[in-house]
C-alpha cells in the first residue's frame, strides 16, 4: 500500500485552491501573498515530478523574486487603489468561463492521451555527460548542448533591464534606482536583514558549485544572490548602484562577453563555435559560469529595482 | 517506515492547507503574510520527508531554497507595506 | 540497532506532526490576531525541528545530515524572527486603527 | 492515476484559471499576476512531457526541464518590464491628475 496518491492529489487540490485565491482576492496585495504561496507550492509539485532544478527555480524565482516585485508595485499602488471597476457583465464573464473551461479540457485530454512511447532526449543527453565531467544532465543542456539558447537569454534579460531604465523620467537617467530605502527602527528587522544575506550568500554559491553533478546552477544560485542583494538594498544596509555606472555595465555584460569568448574560442581549440575541447571541459564551463551567476544576480536585482527615480547625489 | 512518513507529510499538508485558508481570509496583510510563513515551514517539513521517501537527498536544497525565500519575502513585505521613508510622511496607511 | 533508530524517527515525526496539527488548530480557533500568531509560531518552530530530529537517522550521507541541521537553524533563527516582525506589524496595524 | 497524469491535469486547471483572470481582470497589476499563474501552468505541463521521457536513470528528460528554467527566467524579467510600465503609466497619470486639479483651485504648481 503506499499513501502517495493521496499526497499528490492533496498537493493538486491546494495549489489549484491559492490560484483560485489570488485570481478573486479582493485587494492586489492579498493577491500577490496568495501568488507568493503559488510559488512556494509549485515547488513541492516540481519535487513531486522528480524536477529537483526546476523546483529550485520555481521557488526561488516564483515564490521569491517576482513574488516581491509585485509586492511592491502593490504596496507602491496601494494608497490610492482605485474603488473596484464595476465587473464586466455575467453574460461576458460566463462566455470567458466557457472559454477557458474549453482550453482547460483540450489540454487535459493531451495530459490524459498522449504519445506513446513518450518522446525523450534523455539518452542522448546521458551520452557525452562523460565527456563533459559532468553528472547533471540539466546542467549539460544549459550550458553545453543548447548554450547558445542560454548565451541569447543573457541578451534578453539585457533587453529587459533596458527596457525597464527606460521607462524612468529622463531627468534622473544615470541616478540611482528605485526610491530612497525604508527607515528601519525596527531591530528584528535589521537583524534579520544583516541575517539572511550570508546564509543566502553561501547557498547561491553552494548551488552554482554543487550544479556539475547534483540539481542547482547558475540560475538557481544567481536568483538566491539577487535576493539577498535586494535584501539588503531595500534594508537601505546597500546603496543601489547608479545605472549610469562604467563598472556596474562591465557587471551586466561580463556574462554575455565570457561566453561569446570561449564561443569564439572554440573555433581554435575545439573546432565549432560553443564546443568545448575534450581535455579540460569542466574548467571552461566553470570559467563561463561565475560571471553568468553574477550577471544574472546583478541584472536580476536591477529589474526588481526599477528604473532610476534619484539623483546620484541623494 | 516509507508509508508512515508519507502519511505524516500527508497530515502536515493537510493542516497547512487548513491554516492557509484561515490566513488567506484576512482581515490584516500582515495575518495572510503570515499564511506564506506557514506554508514555508509546512512546506519545508513535507520536503525534508519526500527527500528521505523518495531518496533524492537534493529535494533538502528546494527546503532551503523555500525557507530562505520565505523569509525574504517576508522581510520585503513588512519593509515594503509598513516601512516608512525618508522621502515621504511617515503617515502612511 | 536499525530497529531502535526507525523507532525514534517514528516518535520524533510523530511528535512533530502533532505540533503541527496543534498549531493550526490554535490558529482556527483563538479568538483575536496576536494569539493566532502565536499558536502558528510554536508549530514552525517545535513542529520542523522535531521532524528534522526524526530524520536524522535516515540521513544516507554526512552531507545529508548536515544539511537537514542547516535547514532546521535558518528555520529557528529565520521563523521566529520574521513571527516577531509580522506580529509587530500586525499589531501596529490594530493600534493605529482602534 | 500516476503523479504525472495528476499534476498535468492540475496544469491544464491552472492555464485555465490564468487565462480567465488575464481576460477577466480591469487592472493591469492583476493581469500580471494572472499572467504569472498561467505561466506556472504552462511550466508544470512541460515538466509532466519531461517526466514522462524519464530514462538512462534520471527522473525526467533534461531537455524540457531545462526549458522550463529558461522560460521562468524569461517569464521574470517580461512581468519586471510591465510591471515597470504600470508603475510608470501610474505615475504619470496621477501627475497629470494632480496637475488638473491645482489648476482648478490655485496656482501653487507642484
């Protein structure tokens, strides 16, 4: 007898009950701390399919950073949250029901029929795990086998971070992000900020270092650093840099340049843009991933910051 | 030993479902962020006795992961929505 | 000697699953914000650091271990610091109001 | 019923749910977060096609897995971007408001 249906379908029930949640609380912030338990749960399912990396991210990026992105739009929109719009009508609101309900059984009859047998990668990602000194076969994917699709998602977190700064009033460009920290009198709360950050510290890196054989990696372990630096940044324990900065640019753009050299590189060494040679793989991947974690942190923590709204002076 | 520490992860889950419905309902923010503190423990012990079920020691990580974010989640909430600042009336709702 | 360990993991997981259940079981039916907190920090705190006691026998490796004791320290020194904040917040919330 | 079937079926709810609240929703910072649930959804279902590719030993085809780790990051900074904008659209508006209103009263711009 085992007692696991009886947890995943609990599991199911409850994650399926905070989505409804947040969909219909009444305030945005009781929706984003309903969104913020979304994350975490996601976690526990992930966990539950034996995606122990996507759970971190999940966790991490879902129940974590979006997760206080959110909860400060709503704080920063809460003092003069319009009175609720009148709904649209019952009539509207039941052929969007309908809709949905039809996009919802569509893919429950993907999920309850599918190809048999499954289409899988796995074998040929088990293959040349050897020949890269690697033991997990996510981590392989990231950063050997698809590292241009990782190399181009560096871009887009660029594009993103240039989208967002442009968004600030023209006058502040070049200032410091986000507005002037909270003044904290609380002593917990300082406590708990000058906490949490080494903790954080040590598991981000611990996550990037332990990413050649076990679950983790550069996104995982960036995302943990990113939050400890808003941590500390919204503590106002650290000045946000100004984004105007020479050295905070070199910051951001170290990861997309390291890979593109050792892309480059591989046309003398190993024969093919992105190819590793066979003699020293790992020290590579390494030497690509450290300033990936720290690019991904610092661009990370720059999104949630939001374009400048200050003076380099204030 | 397997089926007993399913069913304790089950009891767990079920109990925090519980309390995350009364938290969720309110009336204060600072109650339903709470609900997030409990899921994160509740959370937190349900992975622990999957790492240990399902013998995949990595799940402890996903446990750390979520009771470090829970905590910063936390800790920008209250300095987020009851912080005061230098740039505006100290004042605020 | 497995059968003695098996028997304190089975005690220990117990025990903490009953704080959990204590705990919520405060927090539906006490009356008022400030003793709800109170009944749902006791079950994180008791209720994860006895399981992690109860686990610790299963542990497969000193990794293992040691892991499952650095999960139960963020949990005490990171749990009861932000219950206190939350309280305070909260209880801030009803002063101001009242 | 297998863990897969069930959290797939579980996804296909949450896409659902999602959408509902991106069409529903008057406010923008509630299409996010319904945008959000939906991606979650969407994740889970890649995560059901990895599980059931499991084989040389792993639990779950890393391909997909490794998708989906890709899409949360990408998915993150898309909603840091709108966010961005609403706030901004926000701000620009009450200025604009504010603007209105002195204009009627007095003449102390601010």
């Amino acid at each position: 007898m085992t007692l696991l249906p009886l947890y995943y379908g609990l599991l199911a029930l409850l994650v399926i009950g905070v989505a409804w949640w947040t969909l219909v609380a009444r305030e945005t912030m009781a929706a984003v701390i309903g969104f913020i338990a979304y994350g975490m749960l996601l976690g526990l399912v992930w966990a539950g399919i034996a995606s122990v990396d996507v759970a971190l991210t999940e966790a991490a990026i879902g129940g974590g950073v979006t997760g206080v992105l959110l909860l400060r739009a709503a704080a920063r929109l809460r003092p003069t949250e319009p009175a609720p719009h009148e709904k649209p009508g019952l009539v509207f609101r039941v052929l969007v029901g309908i809709f949905c309900a039809i996009v919802t059984i569509g893919l429950a009859v993907v999920v309850l029929f599918p190809t048999d047998p499954a289409p899988s990668l796995a074998i040929a990602a088990a293959e040349h795990l050897p020949a890269l000194e690697l033991g997990n076969p996510v981590t392989a994917v990231l950063i050997a086998y698809r590292a241009l699709d990782t190399m181009l998602e560096k871009v887009v977190l660029l594009l993103a971070l240039i989208g967002v700064w442009s968004l600030g009033p023209d006058r502040n460009w070049g200032g410091l992000p986000g507005r002037a920290p909270a003044v904290v009198t609380d002593s917990a709360l300082t406590f708990l900020a000058k906490l949490l950050p080494p903790i954080g510290i040590v598991f981000g890196v611990y996550l990037l270092w332990t990413s050649a054989d076990n679950p983790g990696g550069a996104f995982q372990g960036g995302t943990v650093l990113a939050a400890m630096w808003i941590l500390a940044m919204m503590a106002g324990l650290r000045a946000p840099p100004a984004i105007g900065s020479r050295a905070l640019r070199l910051l951001l753009l170290s990861g997309t340049i390291t890979f593109i050299v050792v892309g480059f590189a591989g046309f003398l060494i190993a024969g093919g843009f992105l190819s590793y040679p066979a003699a020293f793989p790992k020290a590579l991947i390494l030497l690509i991933e450290i300033p990936m974690t720290l690019t991904i942190a610092v661009t990370l923590g720059l999104l949630v910051s939001g374009p400048a709204e200050r003076d380099k002076t204030s | 030993m397997t089926v007993f520490l399913t069913l304790a992860g089950i009891i767990i889950l079920a109990t925090v479902a519980a309390g995350l419905w009364r938290i969720l309902r309110g009336p204060e923010d600072a109650e339903r962020m709470m609900a997030a503190q409990l899921l994160g423990s509740g959370g937190v012990a349900v992975l622990l006795l999957s790492a240990v079920i399902s013998g995949i020691p990595a799940i402890i990580d996903i446990a750390l992961s979520i009771a470090l974010l829970a905590a910063f989640a936390s800790a920008a909430f209250v300095l987020e929505a009851f912080g005061t600042r230098g740039d505006e009336p100290a004042d605020r709702p | 000697m497995t059968l003695l360990l098996d028997a304190f993991t089975i005690v220990a997981v117990s025990a903490g699953t009953f704080f959990f259940v204590a705990g919520t079981v405060g927090l539906l039916r006490f009356p008022d914000t400030l003793s709800r907190l109170h009944a749902l920090t006791k079950a994180d705190n008791l209720g994860v650091g006895l399981i992690v006691l109860g686990l610790l026998p299963q542990a497969t490796s000193l990794g293992m271990g040691i892991r499952l004791i650095g999960v139960w320290l963020l949990v005490q020194l990171a749990g009861a610091t932000v219950s206190q904040l939350l309280a305070r917040a909260a209880a801030r919330r009803n002063g101001a109001r009242t | 019923m297998n863990a897969a079937t069930l959290f797939g079926l579980c996804g296909a709810v949450l896409v659902g749910l999602g959408l509902y609240g991106i069409i529903v929703h008057h406010e923008p910072i509630r299409k996010i977060l319904a945008f959000n649930l939906l991606g979650g959804g969407v994740f889970v279902l890649f995560g059901i096609i990895a599980r059931r590719g499991a084989a040389a030993g792993f639990g779950g085809d890393p391909v997909p897995q490794a998708l989906v780790i890709t899409g949360i990051v990408v998915a993150f900074s898309a909603s840091a971007v709108a966010v961005t904008l609403v706030m901004r659209l926000f701000e620009v508006n009450e200025a604009a408001r504010r603007e209105a209103r002195s204009g009627h009263s007095a003449e102390d711009a601010g």
